[in-house]
C-alpha cells in the first residue's frame, strides 16, 4: 500500500515538473515573438521619421535655394533698373549706337539711347544668365488695366471681354469705386460697409489696393473666375502707383480695352509691329492700327514706367514667384525702391514647365560690364549659346 502511494507521489512530481517546463516554453516563445515585434514596429518608426526629415531638410534646402535665387535676381533687376536707360524699345542694356559727346548739351539732349541690346518689358521670356534654372519675365505696369485708377469705359470694355452682362459690369466698377474711396456714400450699384456687415464680410479698406488679388475682397469680383484665370496666366490688372498707357506692352485684351474702335485686325497688325519696330509716338500708332486716337494730355506713353510687374519661372518644376517692384529713384529721400507684393503660383503642368527654347538672355550685370569694356564696336547679343544651350538661328538677337 505504501509502495503505491509513493509511486503515485513520483507520478505527479514528474507530471508536475513536465507541465512547468511545458509552461515556461509556452511563455516565452510570446513574449520573444512580442519583443522582436516591438523593435521591428521601433526600427519602422525610426527609419520612417529619419526619411521624413530628410524629405523635410530637402524641402527646406530648395526653399532656401530659391529664396536665395529670387534675391539675387531681384537686385540684379533694380540695378539694371537704376543705371540703365529705358526708352520705347523697353530697357536698354547695351551699347550706345550712336555716340553723344558729353560737353554738347544740345546732342545730349536730342541723343536717342539706343544701343544694340535691349530688354522688352511686354512679357517676353528671357533666361537669366546667373540662374540658368530661372526666367524672367518684366510687365511694364503701364501695359496693364490700373485698379487703382481705373477708367470706366476702360474697365467696361475689359469686362465685357469676359462675356459680362452689363448690370453685372455696372455692379464691378461701382463697388470697386466704393471700397476704394474714403467715403461712405453708395453709389447705384455699389456697396460700402453696411453691405459687406450684412453679407459677413470684411469692411472696405476706403483707400488704394496694395495687390489685384485684393480686389477678390470686393462684392462681385471674387464671382469673375474667368477674370482671375486669365490674370493668373499673365498679369492683366495691376496696383502700379503710376499714370499713362504705354501701347507698346500691353496685352491683346487691354489695347482692345483701351485703343476706342480697334479691332481685332488692327489689335493683329499693333501687335506685329511692335515686335519688330516698337512706336515712339501716336502717330505711327495711329497709322498701324487703322484707328483715329484722341489726344489726351499725359495718357500715351511710349517708354515703361518705373513700376513693373516680374515672373520669375523655376524651369525645373515651372514654379512661378511674381512681385511687383516699383523704382522710387535714388533720389528718392526715403527708399529707391519698392517691392510693394510678391505672389507665389504653383505650376499647372509640372512636366512641360521647363520647356521655353525661345527665350533669350536676361544678361547678369558684371558680365554686361564685361562685355562692354572688353568690346569696343558694336557686337551682336549675347545668345543662349553662350550658355551652352542650343541657340534658335545664327541672326543677330534682338535682345
């Protein structure tokens, strides 16, 4: 009897003992499963936040690139502003054809300066020679329809580009008259403050834009999507703080809005001719355009003003930063000039943003200083080729 009983205890000690061990095992297989699972989930996380902020730091490095592009081409642009002539060809930026002695007062004030380069502020594309990654593009800011200082007829004519019904033209310009003006007082199919209250949106301003997309903040503006669309392809409509109209850079849309009876052959004739012969006054306008132009003291100016409207394109992503720049002059007692808005436009068609093989050269200033000590006779345009890019025609450039 006592022999069963111990051969029984021997038999649960030795179950006993097999089932600890069985639970052991069972035990830790989890819980080493469970670790290496938890520095896989760790070595992921890590290896996800290292390539996140080597995206960020790449991101960042562009972004300071560019910054760093658009601050050395801005000043290359105000210097060429400051120290070269500008005539009704756009900014001259070579040399002078015909050369004015100095001590002959009466040659130097009836010298024409023009020399054999010169730079179109209408929009033309031109590489940036110190940023070949770059364009530019320089709107004179008289080419332009001026907010600020806005002829009915003028806008009118421009709005009904747009397919506007004309009590939705009327409704545009007096209440943009109306958020511009110091007064409360509201005209026919304006608005002033108590509108605006009742609609829960901001007050008018009651002076000058700063920028034309301000004027989305008035009642009716922010409705004329195909306006916006069409200015954000190309600058239509400008806060320049400078008076006259310059037919020699203006768009298709505003010498039709501004030019009374032009029509669309004559808008086609201007527009050629122009490229080639630029117009010193309104009578050879006036004979291109098939058109009799009223004479209005102060209104046509054949030279760029000093405020101008600038793209400049990153070629690789077609990325586009536009500011306005206004030349107050180095005489000016407070600044000599003025970045009054600067815009950032994303690309609409990344793959093709790069693709401009018609552009000329948007020459650096030293290597223009260069050019001119280096070369006593008048030479031919600095050309893409200088660049080692692939250069449209062997002709002289008219740039």
């Amino acid at each position: 009897m006592r022999t069963e009983r111990v051969g029984t205890f021997h038999m649960v000690c030795f179950w006993s003992h097999s089932y600890r061990r069985t639970v052991s095992r069972g035990f830790i297989l989890p819980l080493t499963l469970w670790i290496v699972a938890t520095i896989g989930v760790v070595v992921v996380a890590v290896n996800e936040w290292i390539s996140r902020t080597i995206e960020n730091s790449q991101m960042l490095r562009g972004r300071a690139d560019g910054e760093l592009a658009y601050s050395s081409i801005r000043d290359e642009l105000i210097f060429l502003l400051a120290t070269r002539p500008v005539t009704y060809r756009g900014m001259e930026v070579g040399q002078l054809i015909d050369r004015v002695d100095t001590p002959d007062s009466n040659a130097l004030m009836m010298a024409d300066y023009k020399t054999n380069r010169f730079i179109r502020m209408d929009g033309s594309p031109y590489l940036v020679e110190s940023q070949p990654d770059y364009s530019i593009r320089i709107y004179d800011g008289r080419g332009l329809i001026n907010l600020n200082t806005p002829s009915q007829p003028y806008l009118r004519r421009l709005l009904g580009l747009f397919k506007l019904p004309e009590q939705v033209k009327n409704g545009l310009i007096d209440s943009l008259e109306d958020y511009t003006d110091r007064d409360d007082l509201t005209r026919i199919s304006g608005a002033e403050s108590k509108d605006y209250a009742r609609l829960d949106r901001l007050p008018p301003t009651n002076a000058l834009l700063i920028a034309p997309l301000e004027a989305q903040s008035v009642v009716g503006w922010d409705q004329v999507t195909s306006l916006w669309k069409r200015d954000r392809e190309s600058p239509l409509l400008t806060t320049c703080r400078s008076f006259g109209f310059n037919p020699n850079t203006a768009s298709r849309e505003v010498l039709i809005a501004t030019l009374v009876g032009l029509e669309e052959e004559g808008v086609t004739q201007v527009l050629e001719h122009r490229a080639d012969l630029p117009f010193r006054n309104t009578r050879e306008l006036s004979a291109v355009s098939g058109t009799v132009l009223r004479e209005e003291p102060f209104f046509f100016t054949f030279a760029p003003g000093p405020c101008v409207i600038v793209e400049l394109i990153h070629r690789p992503t077609g990325d586009r930063t536009r500011f306005s720049l206004t030349m107050e002059g180095f005489n000016a007692k407070s600044r000599p000039w003025q970045i009054d808005y600067v815009l950032r436009i994303p690309p609409k068609a990344p793959s093709t943003a790069g693709k401009s093989d018609s552009e000329e050269v948007f020459p650096a200033p030293n290597s223009m200083d260069a050019d001119l000590q280096a070369i006593p006779e008048i030479g031919g345009a600095r050309s893409r080729s200088d660049l080692d890019f692939k250069s449209k025609n062997d002709a002289p450039s008219n740039l």
